[in-house]
C-alpha cells in the first residue's frame, strides 16, 4: 500500500510540474504573441516611412536632372540655337548696312 501511494505522490508531482510548466509556456507565448505584433506594426510603419522616403528620393533626382539640364547650357534645342544665330546673322547684316 505505501508502495501505491509513493507511487502516486510521485505521479501527482510530475502532473503538478506539469501543469506548472504549461502554465509557464502559456505566459511565454501570450507575450511573445504581443511582441510579435509590435513588431508587426512598427515593421509596417518603417515600410510606409522607407516608401514615402523612397518618393521624396526620386522627386529629388528628377528635380536635381532638371536642374542640371538648365544649368548645362543646354536650355535650347539645337533647332532653337540655330534660329536665334539666324537672328543674329541677321541683325548683324542690317547694322552692317547701315554702317
């Protein structure tokens, strides 16, 4: 009979430690649930922020070619130059004519 009830003290304990121990591991997951959706919001917050950023980058370039292109000298087309030296030739030959 003692034998019996070591036995089953020993099977009550492991079942306790058990119990315990599960206890535990749902505590454990329950928070690393919710860590794992703060992480979820703020990877989806840095997403929203790198694509915002990544748009502002891209108007920048645009802006910054633009920028380039009319500092360059090349502000008229090559059609355009070769009006306005017609002008020129132009008015060259009537200020001649004059003289």
């Amino acid at each position: 009979m003692e034998n019996i009830e070591h036995v089953l003290r020993a099977f009550w304990d492991k079942t306790r430690n058990a119990a315990e121990l599960i206890s535990q591991l749902r505590e454990m997951n329950a928070h690393l649930v919710k860590r794992n959706e703060i992480l979820e919001r703020e990877l989806h917050q840095i997403r929203s922020e790198y694509a915002l950023r990544e748009n502002e980058l891209k108007k920048l370039k645009q802006e910054h070619a633009q920028f380039q292109q009319i500092t360059s000298g090349d502000v008229f087309t090559s059609s355009e130059k070769e009006e306005v030296k017609t002008k020129i030739r132009d008015l060259i030959a009537k200020i001649n004519s004059h003289l």
